[in-house]
C-alpha cells in the first residue's frame, strides 16, 4: 500500500515538473567599439531591456518563451538607432541564444541547443568569432 501511495504523490509532482519551462539565457555581445544604449531584446511573447551593454562586453537577459520563436533587437550605437527583425530559431527549454553586435552595428541571432552545443564548438564560440 505504501507503494501506491507514493507513486500517487510521485506521478502528479513529475509530470508538474515536466511542464514547467525554465528561463532560457540570450547572450548580447557587443563587438562593435562602443556602447550599445536602449537595447531591447523582443520575441512572440517577451522583451527585455538592458540601459547599457559596453563595448567589448557580454551581458545575459533571461526570457520564457513560449513554443518556437526568434529574437528581434534593437538598440542606440553613437547617434543612431539600429533595430534588425525576428531572426534565429530556439525552443523554450535546453536552448541558449547568442546576439553579436559586429564592428558594424549589425546584429546577428544564434540560438543552440544547450546540452550539444558546447561539446561540439565550445559555448562561446559564436560570440567570439561573431
């Protein structure tokens, strides 16, 4: 009896914690020489804000994106206004997503499975090379 009951309480809490998503992690790299302002980072269903990414720096926001989506981003760079459409592909659980601002002011959208990913190319390694 004290079997089933534990199996009982077990199969409800698992299958709870099966549905439940986990924030995934976007990575905005700025490669570009100076200071990203007034980013915003925006999908189906999120947008995060970042007043300040340095150049040279990494700075993560964290979303809980629903179903398949892309990341859209648009930010200040000197004096003028950069914004770049939904691009990139990435689920709401086990992905990472890596944003890299090129010298240029172009951005360009990675996202990746996180648990195979960085044993094939390291996890930086799109934010490194851009």
């Amino acid at each position: 009896m004290k079997f089933k009951r534990y199996i009982a309480i077990a199969v409800p809490v698992a299958v709870w914690l099966y549905g439940c998503s986990y924030d995934i992690p976007i990575y905005i790299t700025n490669h570009s020489g100076q200071a990203l302002q007034n980013v915003t980072v925006s999908g189906s269903n999120f947008q995060r804000q970042v007043a300040l990414i340095p150049a040279g720096e990494t700075t993560t926001v964290y979303v809980d994106p629903k179903g398949e989506v892309g990341a859209a981003i648009a930010f200040d760079m000197g004096q003028k206004r950069f914004s770049y459409a939904k691009e990139g592909y990435f689920e709401p659980d086990d992905w990472e997503v890596v944003i890299v601002v090129d010298t240029a002011g172009k951005a360009s959208v990675h996202g990746y499975l996180a648990s195979i990913f960085p044993q094939i190319f390291g996890r930086w390694h799109w934010a490194k090379t851009g």
